[in-house]
C-alpha cells in the first residue's frame, strides 16, 4: 500500500527558507553589497531562485501529496497533477470503500481513486477536507 504525503503549510523551516530566497535574490538583483568578484551578485541570486524551485517543487517529490491551508487543498493521489480545491465550494464528501467523491456547490464532481492508498491516510485525507469545510462548519 501506498502512502500519502501530508502538507498543513504551517512549516517554519519553508517560511524560513521562502523568507531567506527572497532576502537573496534582493541582495542580488539590486547589488546591495559590493564585492570584488562582480559575478558574486549574480550568484546569490541565483541561489535564491534555487531556493525558490526548491519550495515550490515540494509538490513532485512524492506520488500522493496533499497540501492544504484553511483556504483550500491542492490533493494529487495517483496523477501528475493534482486537483485544487477551494473549500468554500465543497458541499458533500463521501468515501466509498476506495473511492473518495467530492462535491461542489455548483454540482460539479470530483472523484479520486484511492485504491493503492493505505485506509488511514484516506481516512486522514476525508477529515481534513470535512474539518475544513465551510458548510460543515456553519
């Protein structure tokens, strides 16, 4: 069985690291330090663009990842892209043996196929998106 990789975006080493790309590609792009070497500025740019790809290809390191805030979640379980969803639009999930549907205000649907997923992390995957949503919590 296959297992999911759960992301809350509440980690303060990746605040840390998308604070610190920012500080480098500044210090980089407006030469803010002067160095004998005129190609270090170029460099630390380009070390907080690296931090940047970095932070944001969180995402395609893992088969099954979902990421989520109190806004939404981006889940991609068995894709290579995955499906956003913002949970204000989210009027009813059922989880059908290996199966999770979702769906929308606008009546539009929304199914994943969880059948290689370990049942705890489908499980997981259902309370995070119940717990968040708005109608739900109303």
């Amino acid at each position: 069985m296959k297992r999911i990789h759960f992301d809350n975006m509440k980690s303060w080493f990746w605040i840390t690291i998308l604070i610190f790309s920012l500080i480098f590609i500044l210090t980089g792009t407006f030469e803010l330090f002067d160095f004998e070497n005129p190609k270090l500025n170029k460099r630390i740019s380009a070390i907080g663009f690296l931090l940047q790809v970095l932070f944001y290809s969180r995402m395609f390191w893992y088969k099954n990842y979902v990421q989520w805030n109190k806004k939404g979640a981006n889940i991609r379980v068995n894709s290579f892209l995955g499906k956003s969803l913002n949970f204000e639009q989210i009027k009813t999930t059922e989880l059908n043996e290996k199966t999770l549907i979702i769906t929308k205000t606008n009546g539009n649907k929304i199914t994943f196929d969880l059948n290689e997923i370990e049942d705890s992390d489908s499980q997981k995957l259902n309370e995070i998106i119940i717990k968040n949503t708005i109608a739900n919590n109303v």
